[in-house]
C-alpha cells in the first residue's frame, strides 16, 4: 500500500492588508472629488439640483416609465392669477356717467323734435357713446361749409345742452362720392374737414371747452349707404356729433427692454417606484 503524501502547508499571505488599503485610498479619493465638486458647483444650481433630486426620490412623480423633469434655474412656476372680480365702483360711476350722458342726447333730440320727426336727425348709441346725426342739407348749402342761417339757431341749441355736460365731443364731417375741384375744396377731404370745424367753432363760441372738441374730416371714406342712388348719396352727406363716454387716459412711456439671457435648465430623471 502506497504511502500518502504529507499535506502540504498553505502559505500564509501576509500582504492581504493591502487589499484593504487600496479601497480605504479608492474611497477617500471619491470622497474628496465629490467635496471638491460641490464646493465648486454655482449655489443656486446646487440647490435646484437638490430640490430635485428630493422630489425625484420622494416619489413626487416616481411611476415607471415617467417623463424627465425639466427644471429651470431662475424661472419659478407661474400661479395662476386670480381672477379680480369687477370694482363695483367703478362700474357704477361709469353706469351714472352713460347715464348722463343719455340724458344729454336725450334734451338734444326733445330740442329737434321736429327735425327728428322730418328724418333729418337721429340718435345712435354705439360702444364709444352717443352719436347725433344731423343731415347736411339741414346745416350747409351744396359744395359749402357755410351754416345755413336758420340752421344756426338749432346748433346752438345743441351746444348750450353740451355745454353744461363735461363729455368729450367728437364732430365728423361726411360727404358722398361725387367729387368736387374747386379752389376752395379740391376734394371731398377739405370739404369735410371744413364742415366739422364750422360747426366745431360755434360749439366753442356757444361755451362748450375746446378741449373737448375735436373736428375730422372723413370725405367719402365711411358711407352709410350706397352712392350708387340719389337717395343713397343723401344719407351719406352728413355731420355726425360724438358724445364720447371715455374719458382720455394719461399716456404711458413705452421703454426699450434688453432681451433676457436664456436660463440654464437641469433635467433630472425621476426614480422608478420600488417594487
């Protein structure tokens, strides 16, 4: 029977400890990179990058297969604004003020009874206030802008009413589009223009503020009918007398704004929730 080898003793490693030594070095090397790192990193970018790495492993939006979330340096989410209801105030002075300006139009069309009743005046209430129309053949010959005499005495009518009122006024001058070449009027723009300002000046004359008033001239451009019949051209010829119900704004200086640099933006992945 064959004799057994003797065992042979394992050799004892005496160098083991370097193997933990090397991953104490690895780790105390990571360590000090990531501190090194932070310590570098933009404060606001850290703390953008925390908040979403909190919210990411908190499960604010941890399903399986979510969208990144995009989160931009500098650009808080929006709240929604709320809605203000109405100034109760205001909404009753400017129901008093349309009010009043009603009863303005209201004593200038008592005053004209008897153009009103003939067709040649009417009363139309629009967004901007309350506009009078007055037929040219009641105020100007044909091709003039002189007031015809018995036509003076019921403008002023009108401008003593809108005198005691504080609305501004409007007055617009409108003809057909038959053209005129004259030396006076070489268009239907100066003969409306000159029209508007006639009855502008005895408004201003009677007592009504000229601040108040203003004079345009529209030639042909704003028809209420068609030119093609007489009747049509009849109804366009007229002067037409705003009582404006919006009171003028103060004016607000527009400035240059310099275009803002685009936000760094972090996206960050949200955590997949654990099973």
């Amino acid at each position: 029977m064959a004799r057994r080898k003797p065992r042979e003793e394992e050799h004892e490693n005496h160098e083991r400890w370097l193997v933990s030594y090397a991953d104490f070095i690895t780790l105390l090397f990571a360590f000090f990179v990531v501190m090194y790192a932070i310590s570098s990193v933009n404060e606001g970018k850290y703390r953008v990058l925390s908040d979403s790495l909190n919210n990411a492993f908190s499960n604010v939006t941890g399903q399986v297969g979510a969208q990144p979330i995009l989160v931009t340096q500098g650009s808080p989410p929006l709240m929604p604004k709320p809605v203000g209801k109405p100034d109760k105030v205001v909404e009753q002075k400017k129901t008093e003020q349309r009010q009043k300006m009603k009863n303005v139009a209201k004593d200038i069309m008592d005053a004209l009874q008897p153009l009103v009743a003939q067709g040649k005046v009417r009363l139309l209430e629009t967004s901007r206030g309350v506009t009078i129309e007055i037929n040219d053949s009641v105020l100007f010959p044909a091709g003039q802008a002189k007031l015809q005499p018995a036509s003076i005495s019921a403008m002023r009518i009108i401008a003593d009413v809108l005198a005691r009122a504080d609305f501004p006024i409007t007055i617009e001058g409108h003809t057909d589009n038959i053209p005129i070449n004259t030396a006076q009027f070489p268009s239907n723009w100066e003969l409306s223009a000159l029209r508007a300002t006639t009855v502008l000046r005895l408004f201003n004359d009677a007592g009504v503020g000229a601040e108040r008033l203003t004079a345009i001239g529209y030639g042909e451009t704003r028809p209420l009918e068609t030119n093609t019949t007489v009747e049509g051209r009849a109804r366009n010829r007229r002067v037409s007398i705003l009582i404006d119900s919006n009171r003028p704004e103060e004016p607000t200086e527009l400035k240059e704004q310099q275009p803002a640099e685009p936000a760094p933006a972090v996206v960050v992945a949200p955590a997949a929730t654990p099973r």
